[in-house]
C-alpha cells in the first residue's frame, strides 16, 4: 500500500473496461482510535488483509457508487464486524450483502468530524457519494473524475484520449452522456468544491497530490460555467 498521510493510504489492483486496463483503486482511511474506513475496496488477498489489518480495525466498508461494490462480500466475510455502507440503488441491487445504512448527504456518526461527504445529484447512473478526510485535506472521488497519464499503458492512453479526460484530474465522456439534471449535479460540485482539498484521489487513474482542485474546475467548466 502507498501512504499518503499518517493517516490515509491507497492500494490498486488490475481492472479491465473494454478490454482497456483502467486499474481500481481503494482507500483507507484511519480514525484517531485506529478504526478503519474501506472505501471502494478490491479483492481481499491474503497480503493484503494482513496489510490493512497491521494499521487497525477495519470498521467500516463503503461501496461509494452504484459500479464499486464489487468485493465488498469478500471483505464482510473476512470482517464480519465491519459496518457496510452503500451508495443509494446497492441495497436493492446487491441485497445478498448485509448492509448498515445507505449513504446520503450527511456523514455517518462513526466518521463524523474525521470525513465529510456529499452525495452527488443528477448523475443516477453512479449515484456517487465523494468524501474530503479533513486531517489530510484530501478528495476521496470514483468515478467523479480520472487522471490518466504518460504513467498508463499505451492503449489506456489512446483510449481515455478519445473518452476525453487524459492528462489530469477531470470528468469522461460519461458523465457528459450521463448527467440528467445540470442543476443538481452543478450544486453538488459547488460543495464539493468548497472543500478545501488539494490531493485527489480518484479510483481510476493516477493520485494527484497537488493541482486537483483547478483540474476539476477545468475539466467541470461545462457545467459550472
């Protein structure tokens, strides 16, 4: 895993759209009294349990849109304690998990003061919800955004260039596709952006550890302009 903060750290395995190798990305995100967060988790390898398991206790499993959600069974089985939260429309499309609430606009109370979220409106495909980990002033997106770049494989390269989000932080042509209501998901992006991130962390792609905020505002000019 790579260590962001003292406190948040990030872990990729290989994932394949198209046939176009893209990568997934999860987060973990440590509370002061060493509970963790697993946001959009990956497969659940025996290395890596033991890995997240060495920073703490892993209390909280959170499927962040209606496309990750994949691998949170394997982790409720490995964490049968854990607390699982899912973005709305998971509970009924994935109700063979056991699931504790479904996430909205307000922070559950067990990460409330540490994560602040919002759910993103007018874009019901993902019904995304992103969050910003205060201590670390960091972004926590999915597919809000991407940062492919000369880093990524060449067909990857090839292929987010004509998807049209290729060289820093910013949307594909999904979501330009996608949204169904501007004005909703224009409000949703105003309070995300009132957070005062830095570092982006986005499931596909590269972290960027500075510079993200004007990437998003950038890529985002079509619907705040």
């Amino acid at each position: 895993m790579q260590q962001l903060h003292s406190d948040v750290w990030v872990t990729s395995s290989p994932l394949r759209f198209l046939g176009v190798e893209v990568g997934a990305r999860m987060t973990v995100v440590r509370m002061p009294d060493d509970r963790l967060l697993l946001h959009s988790p990956i497969s659940a390898s025996e290395e890596l349990v033991r890995e997240v398991q060495a920073l703490g206790t892993v209390e909280y499993l959170v499927a962040p849109n209606k496309l990750h959600h994949l691998y949170v069974g394997e982790w409720q089985r490995v964490c049968p304690d854990a607390e699982t939260y899912v973005a709305p429309g998971l509970e009924t499309k994935r109700a063979d998990l056991s699931i504790t609430g479904v996430l909205t606009n307000e922070p559950e109370a067990g990460w409330k003061g540490e994560l602040d979220q919002v759910l993103v409106g007018g874009f019901q495909f993902a019904n995304e919800v992103a969050f910003f980990h205060r201590a670390s002033a960091t972004l926590i997106a999915t597919d809000l955004a991407f940062n492919f770049g000369a880093n990524s494989p060449p067909l990857t390269r090839a292929f987010i260039r004509l998807a049209g989000s290729y060289g820093e932080v910013g949307p594909s042509l999904l979501e330009r596709l996608l949204v169904r209501d501007r004005p909703a998901f224009r409000k949703s992006l105003e309070r995300i952006l009132e957070w005062p991130f830095e570092r982006v962390v986005v499931a596909h792609g590269d972290v960027s550890e500075s510079g993200g905020r004007a990437e998003l505002i950038r890529g985002y000019s079509w619907v705040l302009s």
